[in-house]
C-alpha cells in the first residue's frame, strides 16, 4: 500500500529557528505539492512540483520559506527563520500526471507534520 | 477567481441519519470536482470525484452529483456512521495537466451513537 510520508510527525521549536520538513512521495509520482492548513485559513497551497520543477510558488511566504526537490525520492519545505505564525500542520501530497491522464490525477496526501512555534 | 464555499459546520448527526454537505464553487468553464475527508490525526483522502455536468461520483456510501446549472456538488449519504466523524473538504480542479486544488474552508461531522 503506497503512501506518501512525512517527517517529522510533530516539531516544536524556537522563535527564529530554522525548521526543515521532508516529505517521500509515492514512488512514480512525479507531481508533488506542499499545503499549510490553519484554523483561520484553511488549507492553502505553498508550492508545487512537476518532475522535480518547480511551477508554483505563489503562495509561499518568499523571504522566509523555500522548496526543493532534491531527487525525485525527496521534497522539504524549509522556513528560517520560523516565526510564531508559521504554526500550523503542513502537508505533502503526490500525484501523477501524464498525456491520457488527465481525468485519472488524484493528489494523495501524506499524515502532515505538526509544526509549533514559541 | 475560482472558489469553492462549503456549509458551516459543525454538522451534528446521529448513527443512521441523512448527511448532507452544501458546496457551490465559482469557475469559469468546466472545472472537475473532488470531495476529500480528513480523519482526526491524518491527511486528505479522495472520497469521491467528478469530472463532467450531470457526472455522480460515488464511494463508501457517499454520493454527490456535478450540477452545472446550479454550480453545486453536495455530499449526501443515506445512513451515517459514528465512523464517518471527520472533516469533509469540497474541491475544484481547473483545467488538465495542472493538479491545483481550490478547497473550501471544510465541514466537521460529528455522529453521535
């Protein structure tokens, strides 16, 4: 049963730290996003990759926040320095898109990593 | 822009009551729609899609319809479980080739025995 894992599950960390979240998509996938999800806000989309590309970042915070695919095993989101606001859980989700694909994309999501800033 | 606006909840049931979840959405076009549900401690999971008017996705029990006239996909399902307790997230996808997701702001269920 292929899924999409996260870590760490749960962070807690000091003002102006800095906070590096992982994230192992489904093997074969070659779409992978990143969501942060408030109570205030809901769930908002950071950033977003296509084989290892970044092609939307809009919505992260750029002076504090960064994405990367090192491979095609491994995605993090880094924030530093983390600020209280930053709380929240984040979450990774992976999907596959390809030419006949295009009614069979299902994005799935990993458990999330709890962050908690003081 | 596109958007998607789901019933407040919470939404308070008892086992074996009718559930229905309101979501109307804003696109231009023919956007695909997705209903997901987040399970206390976990992720997002598809529940159930639709991609074309008139098209009803189904799962678990869990039913909705693509209106186009209406703009509407409410989740129905005909007898809850105390297991269906979760939060219940309505979704739209523009275009093909692009995966973004536009959610709503997501419903809580509780069931009660």
């Amino acid at each position: 049963d292929a899924r999409v894992t996260q870590t760490p599950r749960d962070k807690v960390t000091e003002m102006g730290q800095e906070v590096t979240m992982r994230c192992q998509p489904i093997l074969g996938h070659n779409t992978v996003f990143w969501y942060r999800q408030t109570m205030m806000q809901g769930l908002e989309l950071l950033a977003y990759f296509r084989n290892r590309a970044p092609l939307d970042d809009s919505g992260m915070p750029k002076d504090r926040f960064s994405a990367e695919m090192p491979d095609a095993t491994l995605a993090t989101l880094k924030i530093q320095p983390s600020e209280p606001r930053d709380s929240a859980v984040y979450f990774c989700a992976s999907g596959l898109t390809a030419p006949g694909l295009a009614y069979q994309e299902t994005q799935y999501f990993g458990p999330g990593t709890r962050l908690l800033v003081l | 822009g596109n958007s998607v606006t789901q019933m407040e909840g919470p939404v308070t049931l008892s086992e074996e009551a009718f559930l229905t979840i309101n979501c109307t959405y804003t696109a231009t076009g023919y956007p695909s729609l997705f209903w997901y549900v987040q399970y206390p401690g976990e992720g997002l999971q598809l529940l159930l899609k639709a991609t074309k008017a008139d098209d009803k996705g189904s799962n678990k029990g869990f039913e909705a319809t693509y209106r186009k006239e209406t703009t509407s996909f409410h989740l129905e399902k005909g007898s809850v479980q105390v297991s269906d307790s979760a939060v219940y997230f309505c979704a739209l996808r523009k275009g093909t080739g692009f995966q973004k997701l536009v959610f709503g702001t997501g419903t809580r269920l509780l069931v009660s025995p």
